[in-house]
C-alpha cells in the first residue's frame, strides 16, 4: 500500500467533498448542535426506551403449572360466544365477524350483511325476532 506524501491530500479531499454534496456534508456534527436539540434528543431516548419496555414486556414468559407460558397470552381474553344468537364457536371463519361486527358468521349472514350501517349505527334483533 503506498502512502500519499502530500500534506494536502485530506484538505483535497474535503473540497471535493464540499463540491460534490455541499457545505452541510463536511460540518462537524456538533456545529448545529444545542441545548433545544439536546433536550429533544433525550426526550426521544426516553420514549424509545419505553416502547423497548413494552415490548419486553410483551415476549416475557410466565410460568403457569410447571409451563412457560408468554404473558401476552395469558393478559388476551377471547370471548367465543356469539352475543347475538348466544352459540359457542371455535371457527376462524367466526372469528374475523366476531371481531369486526361482535357476532358470529350465521348471525352476520342473517343480520348484518347489506345493513352494515344500521347494524354499526347500534341496531341488535330483539328476541321476537332471533
């Protein structure tokens, strides 16, 4: 590897620098810098660390009867019973009316389908009705 013995070489270089990406890309970092800026940037670390809380939070496991269990999963409640027509279901197809409409497929079916603006307006059938 052959040393360059002009001891101009990195002045050179930056006025290259400078030419090609502007003035902005050869200022130290701290020549912008102040107290506001500061101020900002560790309010920024502090949210940041939090969010990183949270998620740890979020993967941490629990142990329930001799099993590793993730917290999430014990914090999540699911509700299978259709408000609605009152049946229990473990269908996935259910699961997505469930959690758009609160009531099971059958029920969005017989309900809901070409009335979503009712049934979001509030409107539920009576018991004369179901």
């Amino acid at each position: 590897m052959k040393k360059n013995k002009d001891p101009n070489y990195i002045a050179k270089i930056e006025q290259a620098i400078k030419q090609k990406y502007g003035e902005d890309a050869i200022q130290h970092p701290q020549a912008n810098w102040d107290e506001n800026k500061e101020k900002e940037y560790l309010q920024q670390l502090k949210e940041l660390a939090a969010k990183d809380q949270q998620k740890k939070e979020k993967v941490e496991k629990v142990e329930k009867d001799g099993f590793l269990i993730s917290k999430k999963l014990l914090i999540k409640k699911s509700n299978r019973t259709c408000p609605t027509c009152e049946t229990y279901s473990f269908s996935a197809k259910d699961d997505v009316y469930m959690n758009r409409y609160d009531c099971c497929f059958k029920c969005f079916v017989q309900y809901v389908e070409d009335r979503e603006e009712r049934w979001e307006s509030g409107w539920r059938p009576n018991q004369g009705e179901k």
